[in-house]
C-alpha cells in the first residue's frame, strides 16, 4: 500500500480493500489457532493421550496444522495480487454496463 501511496495512486488502496481486509482476517486467524495449539499442546504434555480430554486439545492442534496447510497460503496469492495492480476494470466502457 505504501507504494500505492508513494505513486500517489490513492484509488488502488480502495479498490483492493477487501482482498487486505482478507489478508488480515487470514493472519490474524492463524494467530489465534496457533495461540491455541500451543496451549494444547502443553496440555496434551500433562495430561498424556490415555486422557478423556486428549481429543479436545488434539483437535485444537490438528485445526491449527489445517488452517497453516490450506488457507493461510491465501495471503500469499492476496498479496501478488495486490502488488500486480491489475485495474483493468476500471478500463471497461460505461457503455458496457447500458440495456439496449
């Protein structure tokens, strides 16, 4: 965005508004799941497998490892996204969006 900025191009920040507030969304989320499995796993060291609440604590890891494996890599592709700086709709005609 600072580049967006420093090239005073203001209206690209607007228009890849969602795809940050995604990103954020996206990290944030696995921040928490990680706060989470690593208590988990604390837990899951004192109270061993043989425990009735070692699903519990196994799930919360388990979700962790998913989210990292197969959403968090959206911020990746988010982020190619936004420094491409793909506007090419802004170049579709008004004309384009009339009925006949």
């Amino acid at each position: 965005m600072a580049g967006y900025l420093g090239q005073g191009k203001f209206g690209m920040i607007g228009f890849f508004a969602t795809r940050i507030l995604h990103a954020t969304g996206y990290i944030y989320g696995a921040k928490l799941l990680l706060e989470h499995a690593l208590i988990a796993q604390k837990k899951i060291d004192e109270i061993g497998k043989d425990h009735f609440e070692y699903p519990y604590y196994a799930g919360k890891i388990a979700s962790a490892k998913f989210f990292a494996h197969n959403l968090l890599p959206n911020v990746g592709l988010i982020l190619r996204v936004i420094k491409e700086g793909d506007n090419s709709v802004m170049e579709i005609p008004e004309a384009s969006y009339m009925l006949v």
